[in-house]
C-alpha cells in the first residue's frame, strides 16, 4: 500500500489531492523516515548521500589567501603557476589547507595548462562573469599534449598516484549475495582489518556474467571482457567476520558471476582539498572553421543552421584525478570541445556547484560535449546548467558509482544526459531538466552503459531500461518516456526498467537532500544548500 507523507515545507493543513504521493520501492514511513523496500533478493534504492565534498553534507570552506596575482602582458602560464608553486610549498594548516591562490580580475591567457599537484591548493578569482577572472587557453594544445584522457586540459588538479592495494591483506566475500544498497558483508578472516581502515571492496565480473549480460558477441571490437567494479571504502565497523563500510555498493556481489574480495590500499600519491572557485575558462578556437548541418537524426524538428566546429584547442577546462575531497564552485565555462568539468578513476568525494558551460565549440558527434563528465566515485553535481552539449550529464566506464547529480538543466541538449561507456551504476538524477536515458547503448563497446540508476523527480522526454543481472528506475518522472536520441529500433525492444509515478512528481521532492538530512541532520542540507560563494 502507497503511503502519503507531507513534501518537506507542506502546510499542516494541506489537501491530501495537493501532496505528491509517494512511491512503493522508497517513501516516508509513519515515523517520516525513509522506508526501504527490498525485492526477492535484498536490493534496495542505495543511500546516496555519501557523494560529494566531505562525504555529503560538509560546507565548503573560503581558504585565506596566500598569493595574489595580476594579470601580465602576453601569456600568464609561467605567473600563475609560479603562485600555485608557491603555495603548495606552504605546510598544510590544521585544517589541511596551504592557501588560496586570488587572481585579481582580467585577462589571463595560457598556451599551456596549469597544474596543482599538492594537497590544501585553492584557486580563486574575482567574479564568473565577463568583467571578472578569465582564464583563456589558447593556440593549438593537441599538438603539445596537454594531459586529460589525451585530450588538452586547461586546469589539472590531480595527485601523482592513486591508491595501491596490499595484496597480503585480501580476503574473499563470503556470502553468496551481496545487494545493491548494502554496507555490511562477511569475509573469510577480518582479523587483520580494523574500522578507519581504507579499502577498496571489489565485485568481480566473470565470463558467465558477460555472457549473462549479452555482451559476448561475435564482434571482437564491441565484445565485451570480464572487468571488475572497484568501490573506494573506509571500513566503519567489524564484528567477528563481518565488514560494514561507509558508503553502500552500487551493483550487487555474487558469487555465480565471479564472487567479491576486499583488500587494503595505501595511497600517498593522492592529495586533498584542492580546489577551484569564482572565475571563468574560456578556449580560444578558429572561427572560420564550421559546419553546415541539414538535418540532425538527434533532435526532432532540427532547424539546420552553420555552427563553430574547430576542435584544435583545448578540450577540457578542469579535470580531477588521484583526489579525495575536491571542489569547483561559481565557475563558467565557454568554447570547450568536451568538457567544463571531468573526475577520473582516483577522485572522490568531489563537488561541482553553480557552473554554468556555454557554447561549446566542436563538431555534434560522438566523443564530444561531454559538459560535466563523472568517471570517478561519489561526486556531486549540483544546480549546473549546460547550454547545447550532448551527454550534458554523464557518468562513464565501472570506475564511475555512487554519484549524483541534483537541481541541474541542459537547454538546447544535442543528445541525452545518461550513464554511459560501459555499466557505470548506483548514480542519482535528481530533478534534472534534460533528456534522460539509462538504456542498452547500442550494439557497441558501450553496451549496458549503466546500471541501478535513479531517475528522481527529473522532467524531460526519457528512456529506461532494465540491463540483465540489475534494473535501473523512474520515480516521479514528468515526460514521455521510449522518446530519446538517436536509438536504432531494435535497441527500444529491450525491457522496460522500473517505471513509478509518470507523469506526477512524488515525496520526496529530492532523495538526496532526504536521505542526506537523515543521516547527518538538518545542518548538512544547509551547507550545501548555501550558494557558498567565496568572498
């Protein structure tokens, strides 16, 4: 039976047909927790407010400043990255911060990129808007090779390693099943791991689970090969052989496909609190370079027009990688090929707040337009918009989990915001305005791009589909759904995903600022409800 509970702010006295229902999987119980329904086998809709800086629900800071630059004549790589030099050779504060890099408003052009490398480094400017910082990258970085994926990054905040596991510590999952959502599982010996213990608790994925899944076709290039998912953990509890970590799994551990372990990690290499904050990235491109397009499969009703489409300057504005507890704040983006913001396998705990990515300039295809693009674990994203990109909100390959975007818009989208590349699972759309897919990605590498999503409250023409082995779900969603991109026919015959509430938002309005505010109070919604803007 549907339960009906007040929206969070509804009037005492309010008409039942006023309040939102709610759903059967999740919804407030007598008490106004959450109540979570498990299936046949134990998998339940995940916690998901582990994501973002300080595992969820911890402020931003604003970083006393310990540098301050101006803008010079010509290029200001070698100026800028004399001052993040600088700082990062400052001794961490209690806090475990070095300083702020300010870098007064203007102009500040860069043939090369810059990089912070060491852990306590924020760069600030005075205002995200066209009279304020503005950091321009210019001339052609392909040719020089400028880091990120192969592609050039204006901005590389990463570590010099990730984490290495200590193998002589590894022990195997026990149980026959893990589900989806859980945080406790039993090992064959835990006496050798104590709580505070940094883990990486790894689902592994055999040959008879890709055949399961249908991805061990005849053709070699999109066959898939059996990969494991690996979860970034700390160890919370143990009590006798049993482990309970700090954030749940995304995708179930069984035995049948393979079974699980956990090990140990160290990981020196990677830094911390870094982050960047009140300015605006801007590529330089060559406008005499564009296409004239007559038609566009991706979008219905497409009005041909002649578009920038030169793709030789830099790709990305900022990436993360070998980083725990990062940020980007009040920060526009114009002119990038593929991304405002990236996170790679070693980052987590990263939040991205208030960015706004404009004008893309590159060709509308494959490989491109990728504005916010989460390959790491337990970021959040949160009211960004992105203008004309394609997958405008994306987690890609099994290395992205746990992540959440929230309160954010893709207007004039080119293609549909999704997990993509390859079974990232256990992400959160949570009131996103954009077209929606979490589906079979055609019959290439890509395959199953995600799995045990959520779509919560979003609106926009959608498509859901449950991959073999897990599901993905829709609660609340206002649109049509099986209308989406591009998808070749026989790809819409797939089965259905969960599907609750079409057409009629549901209680309550966002799942995670919920689940978020049960676990850590009414304090943590705050801090990050607030804007957070540096002074």
């Amino acid at each position: 039976m549907l339960r009906i509970a007040l929206a969070p702010g509804a009037v005492a006295g309010a008409q039942v047909a006023d309040i939102p229902p709610t759903v059967s999987k999740i919804y407030p119980g007598p008490d106004g927790k959450l109540v979570y329904v498990p299936d046949e086998q134990g998998n339940t809709i995940s916690d998901f407010s582990h994501a973002g800086y300080g595992a969820g629900g911890t402020p931003i800071p604003t970083v006393p400043v310990k540098e301050t630059v101006w803008p010079v004549a010509g290029d200001n790589q070698a100026n800028l990255q004399a001052a993040i030099d600088k700082v990062s050779a400052l001794p961490l504060d209690k806090n475990g911060f070095r300083g702020a890099v300010l870098i007064k408003m203007g102009y500040y052009k860069m043939a090369t990129p810059l990089k912070i490398q060491a852990s306590g480094v924020v760069l600030r400017g005075e205002g995200m808007g066209d009279t304020g910082t503005i950091l321009i990258g210019t001339g052609n970085p392909r040719a020089a090779g400028a880091g990120g994926r192969g592609q050039p990054t204006l901005v590389i905040i990463a570590g010099a390693t990730g984490w290495t596991t200590r193998d002589d510590t590894k022990q195997a999952v026990v149980d026959e099943y893990v589900p989806v959502g859980a945080r406790s599982f039993r090992v064959a010996a835990a006496g050798g791991i104590k709580p505070g213990d940094t883990v990486i608790v790894r689902r592994i994925g055999n040959q008879d689970w890709v055949n399961a899944v249908g991805m061990n076709g005849e053709n070699p290039q999109n066959r898939w090969r059996p990969f494991n998912v690996e979860w970034d953990r700390v160890v919370v509890a143990v009590q006798g052989n049993t482990i309970t970590i700090d954030a749940p799994i995304t995708c179930a551990i069984e035995k049948r496909w393979g079974g699980g372990e956990v090990v140990k990690y160290d990981d020196p290499g990677r830094i911390e609190k870094v982050g960047v904050e009140n300015l605006r990235g801007l590529s330089e491109f060559d406008p005499t370079v564009r296409t004239k397009e007559y038609g566009n499969m991706d979008r219905p009703n497409y009005v041909a027009e002649e578009y920038y489409s030169d793709e030789n300057h830099y790709a990305n504005f900022i990436t993360f990688d070998n980083i725990k507890n990062g940020w980007v704040r009040s920060v526009t983006a114009l002119h990038f090929v593929y991304s405002m913001v990236g996170t790679q396998r070693g980052s987590k705990w990263i939040t991205i707040q208030d960015c706004v990515s404009r004008e893309p300039v590159s060709q509308r295809r494959g490989a491109r337009r990728f504005t916010f693009a989460l390959r790491g674990q337990l970021a959040l994203v949160q009211r960004c918009h992105s203008d004309k990109g394609r997958h405008s909100f994306m987690m890609g390959q099994p290395t992205a989990s746990g992540n959440v975007f929230l309160d954010c818009t893709a207007t004039i989208p080119f293609s549909s915001s999704e997990p993509h590349e390859q079974w990232a699972t256990g992400g959160l759309y949570d009131n996103i305005h954009a077209p929606l897919t979490a589906r079979f990605w055609k019959d290439i590498n890509i395959g199953w791009a995600g799995a045990n999503t959520v779509f919560w409250n979003c609106e926009g023409p959608f498509l859901i589909q449950k991959p073999p082995t897990a599901q993905n779900f829709s609660f609340g969603h206002i649109g049509v759904h099986s209308v989406s991109f591009n998808i070749p026919l026989q790809d819409l015959t797939k089965e259905n995903g969960y599907i609750e509430s079409l057409d009629t938002h549901v209680t309550p309005r966002s799942l995670y600022l919920t689940q978020l505010r049960e676990r850590l109070g009414e304090a943590a919604v705050r801090n990050i409800a607030a804007s957070n803007q540096s002074a």
